[in-house]
C-alpha cells in the first residue's frame, strides 16, 4: 500500500508516543519538543527481584504457590537525552535494562508438584523521573532506575511486571545543572520489599550509571522549503462500544509447552477500551503541485471530484478501558485473574487510491501478572486489529470505525484466536480544515 512520506512519519510518532509515553497522547496533540542535546554513559551493576505468593492475598489473584526469580545485567553502554517543551526539561536515560537476565517460576500445583517456567527477562528502558510535564530550571531531578514510561514486555512465565517494580526501584536526586552540564555519577544502588497483586517482592539494586558531558544537539532544519501540502479535519471521538478478544492455548510442541509451564494451560484477555474523551485527525496531503481544494474536497469540506493524488491519513487517540486476563493452568491451585487499566487507545489508519486500512492500538499493549503471550500491538503486524475504510466513508462528519475481523495468529509458539467486536465511533468537531501538524 502506498503511503505518503508525512502520513507514513505522522503514524510512526502515534504509535511511538503510545509505547514511550505515559500519557501516551498523539505525536501533533503535544507541545513540540526540542533537542537539546545528549551524553554517553556507561552502566554497570544488576537488578535482581525474587518474589513468592502472598499467604493473605495470593488467593484473590489466582498467584498462590509460585516463588520466582528475575534478573537483569546492566553492565553497559548508556546515553542520556535532553530535551525541552513548554518551558520545561525532560531528560531519559536509555539503553540500561538489557534482555541478558532471565527469568525462573517455581510453581506447587495442587497436588503438590512442582512446575518450572523459564523465560528471558523483559528488556526495559529507564526514564528520569521529572513529572509528566519535565522538570522546570533549578528544581532538582530524580532517576529512578525503572521509569515512570518504562518499555516492556511481560515474561511469558506468571510474576510482577515492570509498573509494579517501578516505583520501588532505587532513586538518585540530581542538581539540574549538574544533570545538564553531565560528567556525574547516578548512585542506584539499594533494597526493598513490598506486596503487590498477591505476591510478596523483594528487589536488590547494586547498578550504578556513570554519565559524560552533554553535547549540544546539532541542527537539523536544512532550511529547504516544504514540497508537501498538508491539512487535517478534527474529530471528536463520540463513543467507543464493545470489546477485542484473544483466546490462546499452549504450545502444541511437548518441549516448548514443558519449558514455560504451559501445557494444557488456556488464557483469555479481554481489551474493552472506553472514551471519556479523544481526538482523532483525518489528514490529506499532496505535493504542492496539487490544488488546496483538492485537499479540502478528500476531507469532505468542498465540494468536487476526489483527486487520486492526495494520500488519506487517520491519527488519534482516547483514553479509558480496562484490560483483563484469566489463566488456567494444569493442576493449578487457583485460576489467575489480572486486570489493568487501557491508559489509551490510538486509531491510525494510512491509505491510497482503495480506502485506508485502519488500525486499532491499545496501550499498555496487553501483558499480564499471568504470564500470557504478549500480542504485538504495532503498526503493521499481524496482531493489529485492523480493518478497512473506503475514501468515501472517511469524508463523512460522522465516522464509523468498525473492528470485526477474526485472525487465527501464534504468539510465542501459543496458537491464538483473535475476535473483534470493537466500534469507534468519531464526529467532525469543525468544518474548517486546520494545517498539519
């Protein structure tokens, strides 16, 4: 499918907005944001959390007789970003968690065996933690060695995800010049021990990041003029109604079954995503050869012959939804029940002269305590839940969006059916077009 060069870019920011930030909103919905410049680094050190069932919580959760192990090398190269919006700076210490770890459950059944489960550890990125917004000129910054944003993917194996670790990893109050100017030492070193979702974790921290000077970024605006045109309609998003289902069994292969602790086991993940509000851009665009209301006639403002020439994008997103999993494992002692919020949900759809093929994206992706196949929720995977709007449909005020195509996928050696039945539901906010971004 071919695919405008801005659309392609506007789509890729959408979808890495939603796994990077927490507040996950749209790449054109945020203050635009400024390098400032970068250090390297160098990490070294380890991450080490053990964890078992809770006696007095674990049944509510499904998590009783587990005790299990995850473990993170950090020993390597790092680099810290700097960058500023709004008045404000935000730094990100990337590249730290590596997937060298790994991962090992113990699980008692209910006839007292014991089942093991290996898996690697989930890669992560740690954040600086400087509030949603940065941190503002002479307030001081803190590093936490999992970040508030932190990017992973759960372990096929059941235990605590990265968000429940997060905040009681080890922390390191910076000066803001000092963080700015680099050549300091992040001390993340330390030990802690709290309940959460029915298992009693206890996390030991012996990583310490050393970071250079900071470089000033080097400018990238060549100064060339635009050979594109770009506007957008905006759309509010009226309602989201229904539900994406995913129903996955073990690996079919003894060996690979037996290695995760999976065989017979069944797993459920219900996404139900809800709007409380969102915003959703229907974008055109053509080289500037191509007439201003060509552009307006493809989003439905004028009247006229659609021009083939100008490309379709669709870019948005809403917030609210509730994700929920269910696991049933072989002779386990309970069945294992999560459930977390949807912080957002993204619609993004690239076109040409046919329609646009329109994705839907939830975030987090759907990852579970349970210990589930993780269902690669990127732009063009084949666990997208995706369907296709016609040309015609997208020029309307009121927009459908429907979402009821099953898939038959395999994730991580798990045969899974997918089954849509999702419907967003968007409707013009104005008729007069605004540029883009």
């Amino acid at each position: 499918m071919r695919t405008h060069r801005s659309l392609r870019r506007s789509a890729a920011a959408l979808l890495g907005a939603a796994l990077l930030s927490a507040a996950a909103a749209p790449a054109w919905a945020q203050t635009p944001e400024k390098e400032l410049g970068s250090a390297r680094g160098f990490a070294s050190g380890e991450l080490v959390v053990t964890f078992h069932s809770d006696p007095a919580t674990c049944a509510s959760t499904g998590a009783c007789g587990l005790d299990g192990t995850m473990r993170w090398s950090m020993d390597g190269a790092t680099r810290l970003g700097v960058t500023e919006s709004g008045g404000k700076t935000r730094f990100a210490l990337g590249g730290v968690g590596r997937d060298d770890g790994g991962v090992v459950v113990r699980r008692r059944t209910a006839s007292g065996a014991v089942r093991v489960c290996t898996d690697t550890a989930p890669p992560f990125q740690g954040t600086l933690i400087t509030g949603a917004g940065g941190v503002t000129a002479g307030a001081p910054a803190t590093v936490r060695l999992i970040g508030e944003n932190a990017v992973g993917v759960a372990s096929l194996c059941p235990g605590p995800l990265l968000e429940d670790l997060a905040a009681y990893t080890p922390a390191a109050t910076v000066d803001f010049a000092a963080l700015r100017r680099g050549n300091v030492r992040l001390d993340l070193r330390g030990e802690r021990s709290f309940v959460a979702h029915g298992l009693a974790i206890a996390l030991r921290s012996t990583v310490v990041v050393d970071v250079g000077r900071v470089n000033a970024a080097r400018a990238t605006d060549s100064g060339r003029p635009s050979t594109d045109r770009t506007l957008a309609s905006v759309y509010t998003v009226e309602r989201v109604d229904g539900d994406v289902r995913f129903a996955s069994s073990g690996p079919a292969d003894p060996a690979a079954c037996v290695l995760v602790d999976a065989c017979g086991a069944r797993a459920t993940t219900v996404l139900a995503p809800r709007a409380t509000s969102g915003t959703v851009r229907l974008v055109a665009s053509a080289s500037t050869k191509v007439s201003r209301r060509a552009l307006l006639v493809a989003l439905g403002l004028a009247e006229g012959k659609d021009d083939e020439r100008v490309e379709l994008g669709l870019l948005g997103s809403f917030d609210g939804g509730v994700a929920s999993t269910e696991v049933v494992r072989e002779d386990a002692q309970g069945v294992c029940r999560d459930t977390r919020p949807l912080k957002t949900g993204s619609v993004i759809g690239v076109g040409d002269s046919d329609g646009l093929a329109v994705s839907y994206l939830p975030f987090p992706e759907p990852r579970s305590r349970c210990g589930t196949p993780l269902v690669p929720f990127d732009l063009f995977s084949p666990g997208t839940v995706a369907n296709v709007l016609s040309r015609a449909d997208a020029r309307r005020d009121r927009i459908v969006l429907r979402f009821d195509r099953a898939s038959q996928l395999e994730l991580s050696g798990f045969p899974t059916a997918v089954t849509p039945d999702l419907t967003v539901t968007l409707r013009r906010k104005s008729r007069r077009a605004v540029t883009y971004p």
